[in-house]
C-alpha cells in the first residue's frame, strides 16, 4: 500500500517476496518515489529487493525487524545503499547484522534483546509533507522538509 497524506508519501508494502517486488518496479516503475519506506517482511533475505527499494527511492526507512527476525545483512545492505537514503531506523537491535549492519544506537528503539521494553519507533506526518521520525526510548527525533 502506499499511504499519501497530503504531499506526503509512504509505502508499507507489507510481506511480499523479492519476485512480486521485482514486478512493481521492472520493467515499469509502478508505484513512483515515496518520503518513508517501511520495509517489506521485517527486512528478511526474502524480500526488500534492490529494484523496489531502489525504485521508490526513500528519503527515511525504518526497518520493523526483531532481534532474531528480520534485519537480515542483505536487506539492510540493500537499503543503506539506496540513491537518497539520508536515514534508517530500526525497531530492534539485528543480532545477524552485528556491528557493522545496524544503525548507530540512537536510531535503534530496542538496542539489546535482554530487557526488550517493547520502545516504537514514532513518525509524525504533516500534509505539507514534512514529517518526524523518533524513537520512543530516548525521545531522539528528526524531521525532512518538503
């Protein structure tokens, strides 16, 4: 799905494989640029392909994984590497990636799977297409203008 608020774009595509992703970006791309890409199945091997990824072209990801459940090295590779990325969040620490495949622990909500407080990570949208990204357990926000 892609969720427009005003100028505002974002897509949360849900659980699809790298296949139905390679369709909706090649050889046409069908879903245009977004501000915010939610990553596909919890940021696992399986999906984020690069064409979709690169295709909608996010300013911000934020990746939904668990600490054992996503955050797969191939798809956080996939995604820092993607043409304008400025930003990506993680909802768990990615016990796969270690440390050279997470974020900086400021954009991690749950940085450690001992004491998982449950901590979300929040976004703020605006019709004018600005929007802010924080992270629920140490109140560290950003905010992208249009």
């Amino acid at each position: 799905m892609i969720i427009t608020f005003g100028k505002l774009r974002i897509s949360d595509l849900g659980d699809p494989y790298w296949n139905k992703e390679y369709e909706l970006a090649c050889p046409v791309k069908k879903l245009g640029i977004v501000d915010l890409y939610m990553t596909t199945h919890h940021g696992t091997a399986t999906s984020g392909a690069p064409q979709i990824v690169h295709a909608l072209h996010p300013r911000v990801a934020i990746m939904n994984n668990c600490a054992d459940k996503g955050g797969s090295i191939r798809a956080w590779t996939t995604i820092e590497n993607s043409p304008g990325l400025e930003d990506l969040w993680q909802l768990h620490y990615s016990n796969e990636g270690g440390k050279e495949h997470n974020v900086a622990e400021k954009f991690i909500a749950n940085p450690s799977a001992e004491g998982d407080k449950g901590y979300a990570i929040e976004v703020v949208a605006h019709p004018d297409g600005s929007f802010t990204v924080r992270n629920d357990r140490n109140q560290f926000e950003k905010t992208w203008r249009k």
